[in-house]
C-alpha cells in the first residue's frame, strides 16, 4: 500500500464568509426597506384622509325650536292678510262651538290644546260675515304650504298648513271627532269658519288643518286630556 501525499484542504476563497455576510445584510436591508415603505404609505394615507375628511363640523341650528304650552292671544295668516286676537270660548250647553260675538276677534276652544303642545289639536274658530268685516272672511283662500303664525305669552308658534276642506253641518257632526279631538293631532293646529252663504245663512264650515313647526327662530323671545268634542261650529 503505497502511500497517498496528504492533501492540504482547499484554501478558502478569499472574503466567502464576508460575502455571505453581506447578502444576509443586504437581504435584512431590504426587508426593513420594504416594511418602511409600507409603514410611510400608510401613514400618508391616513394623514392624507385626515386632510380629504375634515373633522364632523356641529350641524347648523334647526330653524325652529319647541314652545312652551300657552293660551293663544294673535291669530296671523299672512297670505290672505289674516290678522286677529284670540279670546278664550267654551262650547254652549248643546255642544256648538260659538265663535266669540265680536266678529273682529277669533276663539279658541278652552279645552282644546294649547300652542306649543306637543298633543292634540289646537282649535280656533271665527265669523265670516258675508258683507265683510269679519275676522275669518279670507279663510277659504287658504292654500296649502301657507304659513299659519299664533302668539303666546311664551312666543310665537308657526304651522304650515296641509289641507283645506269644506263640510256640510251633518258631514262636521260626523266627523267631529277627526276635527275637534284631543286624544291625537300632535299638536296641530285646527281653523274653523263658516262658509256657502245661502241668502239666509251659511250652509257649510270650512276647516283648515295645519302641522306645527315649532318657533321660529328668528322670533326667539317675541311676544289634554279626552274632552267631549263639539258636534258643530257657527
């Protein structure tokens, strides 16, 4: 067995572990590179969100604010030039809603609601007088979306009127629970007069229904439980 020559280990190429190294730095470079990136998108993201979406802003102030209840004192209908006080009436002992006897004024039913209440229906009825004069007279020429303003001693409650209808005297005794009710409404607002001058007397009433807004708020400051209903109104 001869002998072989011992052979000496390869040598090392120069730098193999310094170029190891540097691909495992190169590579942690990178990694920490492309997490930076992703961390800096983000963050611009959000603080270009925060500059697209302003901070919520407070809402504007509703134009209308609640009242508190009060009896009613001024009638005003500014579209057919409606203005007239309002003294309190109680129905007669057979259940007729009689509008106060000066025909300047209009009455409002002492047991209906009250403006500003968030229930039931506030009623007021007045003359029409068909040689004129009375305070009532235009109510007829209402016409929906008109504005309806009632003075209190707490301020001024405005409605917007929804509908308009004219009933004979036995279709208003029909219907005057609907009409005159309290137990719902939600705090509308009823206007009652005659109507259908026959040469003699008025055959009909008509009656206006107005949904109350609250008071406005440019007016800031200025100045019911279930009732036997009326069965009619003069």
């Amino acid at each position: 067995m001869s002998d072989q020559p011992a052979t000496d280990p390869a040598p090392e190429t120069p730098g193999a572990d310094g170029g190891r190294l540097d691909a495992f730095w190169g590579r942690l470079t990178s990694t920490l590179a492309a997490m930076s990136t992703a961390l800096l998108v983000l963050s611009g993201g959000l603080v270009v969100g925060g500059l697209v979406v302003p901070s919520p802003q407070p809402p504007p102030p509703a134009p209308y604010r609640s009242l508190d209840p009060a009896d009613p004192v001024l009638l005003l209908v500014p579209s057919v030039d409606i203005e007239a006080p309002v003294v309190p009436v109680a129905l007669s002992e057979d259940r007729v809603l009689d509008p106060p006897q000066d025909v300047v004024d209009v009455g409002w039913w002492d047991r209906s609601a009250q403006p500003g209440s968030e229930t039931g229906s506030t009623v007021i009825a007045g003359h029409s007088v068909h040689t004129g004069g009375g305070a009532l007279d235009p109510l007829r020429g209402v016409r929906r979306g008109a504005v309806v303003d009632v003075r209190t001693a707490e301020g001024t409650m405005r409605y917007l009127v929804q509908r308009k209808k004219v009933y004979d005297k036995d279709e208003l005794a029909v219907n005057a629970v609907s009409i005159f009710g309290q137990e719902s409404g939600r705090g509308r607002l009823v206007l009652v007069s005659c109507t259908d001058w026959d040469g003699s007397g008025y055959a009909s009433n008509v009656v206006v229904y107005a949904v109350a807004l609250g008071e406005p708020r440019e007016l800031a400051g200025a100045t019911a439980a279930s009732l036997s209903e009326p069965v009619a109104a003069r």
